[in-house]
C-alpha cells in the first residue's frame, strides 16, 4: 500500500474507517463496500454523477482520465480538492457527496439488471 493510500485513513477519518484496494495500477477507496474514491499516481479522485461533477467542475477540477487504444476514456472521478487533504471536517463533507453519488450509481445499475415480465 502507498504511503499516500495509507494517510488517507487520517484524512477521512471524520467520514468514517476507509479501506483501499490495489487495482489497475492505482488503488480504489472504499467505504462499506461501496468504493467512492480511486488513487492513481498519488492523486485522489472522488466519485461524481451528473449533479456533483458540476460543483468539481465550477472549481476547475477534472475527471480522471486514461487512454485506451486511439481512445481517452474518461471516468466518473474527479480531481479532490486539495485543501480537504488537510482538513478532516471538509474531507469528511465532500466523502459523504461522493459516496451518495455512488450509491446512486450502484442502485441505478441494479434496477437496469433486474428483468421485466411481459
């Protein structure tokens, strides 16, 4: 585990105990089994859907971003502002945005899985 993956158990720890796991190069941050954040180089990234993305945005913070093949492949994480790595209450408040907006995401992928009865 990165020493950046590990510090950020301090700096959530207002939000609640964190946990993280090694993939595709980077790390996913999980909360309760619903991951909310993702690491890669050192950078944290926040869950967004279309309401929140707005708020990062409007603070010129971007999506991450990675290309594949002739392709750039661009996720539903953004950039974390960098004043809530050093302020727990803020962290806290913006990792709560972020895990709601993916259990929404995870609920909207559940209700298009289920079958419809003619």
């Amino acid at each position: 585990m990165s020493q950046f993956v590990e510090y950020l158990k301090e700096v959530f720890v207002h939000f609640g105990p964190i946990h993280a796991r090694k993939m595709f190069g980077g790390y996913g941050v999980y909360f309760r089994k619903t991951m909310f954040g993702l690491v890669a180089d050192d950078v944290l990234y926040l869950k967004v859907d279309a309401e929140l993305a707005k708020d990062f945005e409007a603070r010129g913070l971007g999506p991450f971003e990675y290309c594949k093949g002739d392709n750039v492949v661009k996720m539903s994480y953004y950039m974390a502002p960098e004043e809530i790595l050093d302020d727990p209450d803020e962290a806290a408040a913006w990792a709560k945005r972020s895990y709601d907006a993916a259990l929404r995401s995870t609920s909207k992928k559940r209700g298009k899985s289920k079958k419809r009865l003619p």
